[in-house]
C-alpha cells in the first residue's frame, strides 16, 4: 500500500494555498460582491464554500493515504460525500448548542455548517476515506504518524475551537431574546446561566 510522504515546505506550500483560497474568498466578498459577513451572511458564505471547496478538496485529494488503491478521482469522490455528511453533522451539533432554528435562518446555518464540513470532514475524508483505524487516530489526537495526519488534525481542531471561541459570548447574552436570531441554547437552560 503506497502511502502518500510529504515533507514540511510541501506542507506549508499547501496549506498557504488553502489559506490563499480563503483569501481570495474574502477579498471577492469584500471588494468585488460588496458582501460582509453581517449584511449578507448566506451570500458571503457560499461565495466561500464554491471558492474554497474545490481548493480544499483538490490539495486533500492529492495527500490520499492509499495511493495505489485509490484514485485522485475516487478521493475527490469522497470528498464530495463527505461534505454534507459532515455539514449534518455540524448543523445538529450547532442546533443543539443555540444556532437559530426556523425557515428564515436556515441558510445560514446549512452554509455555515458546510463550510465547517470543510474545513474538518472533508479532509480526512479524502487523505484516509472508510479506514477505521486513521479515524480513530485522527480524532483522538493520539498516535499521528506523519506530517498528513498533522496537516489534517491540526486544521481540523483549530476550525471547531475557533468556531466555539467565536460563539462563546452568545449564549452568554441568551437572556437578552430581544436581538435579531437569539435563542437561549439547550445547554444553557440546563445550567441557567
């Protein structure tokens, strides 16, 4: 079984290029579309998931564990799959801790959670597919054995602490219902805070 190797400038090579991706994502947003992240949030969402989705996919692919079993293509496959598997995933995790519920918030929590399926499914999808073992290593944090199991680890934790440290304060205001798309979170009216 060949395995993807890969050397640390190759690494940050990538991971730059994911970055540029966002970059550019923002840029278009900002200057070209005239979107910002509060006035038009579906928009600007997609606009970042169309320019970063194939990007991430594209350089995830390329670092597949099994190199001989598995094509370029079939990796892109997976990818594909696994973006809205994971976006389920998110927008339950995101309903159950307060995000919005309701027709006119839905958009915004189905981009949201896609791109978060990117930044943290997607990847490991791709680089290890249905292997059970590189799974279970990758989501433990135990064990990683090369620069792959890094590069999609590491991205993929800073993505939900960041996602968390950036919805931390909400449900601190969730007494105050009067603000635009405010729930109190299940988990905050367990511990009423």
């Amino acid at each position: 079984m060949g395995t993807a190797r890969i050397g640390a400038a190759a690494a940050s090579a990538l991971h730059l290029l994911c970055a540029l991706g966002v970059a550019a994502a923002y840029f278009l947003a900002q200057r070209v579309c005239l979107l910002d992240l509060v006035a038009h949030t579906a928009q600007t969402l997609r606009l970042f998931l169309v320019i970063e989705a194939p990007i991430t996919i594209g350089v995830y692919s390329w670092l597949r564990r099994d190199t001989h079993g598995c094509s370029v293509w079939k990796a892109i496959g997976r990818g594909l799959l696994a973006l809205p598997i994971g976006a389920a995933i998110n927008a339950f995790g995101a309903i159950v801790l307060g995000a919005p519920v309701g027709v006119k918030y839905w958009t915004v929590t189905a981009y949201w959670s896609l791109l978060m399926s990117l930044f943290t499914f997607v990847p490991a999808a791709c680089a290890f597919g249905p292997s059970r073992m590189d799974w279970q290593r990758i989501l433990s944090f135990s064990k990683l054995l090369d620069a792959v199991d890094y590069m999609i680890s590491v991205p993929a934790y800073g993505a939900i602490i960041g996602a968390w440290i950036g919805a931390w304060p909400m449900p601190l205001a969730g007494k105050d219902l009067g603000r635009n798309g405010q729930s109190v979170s299940p988990m905050v009216q367990l511990l009423d805070i």
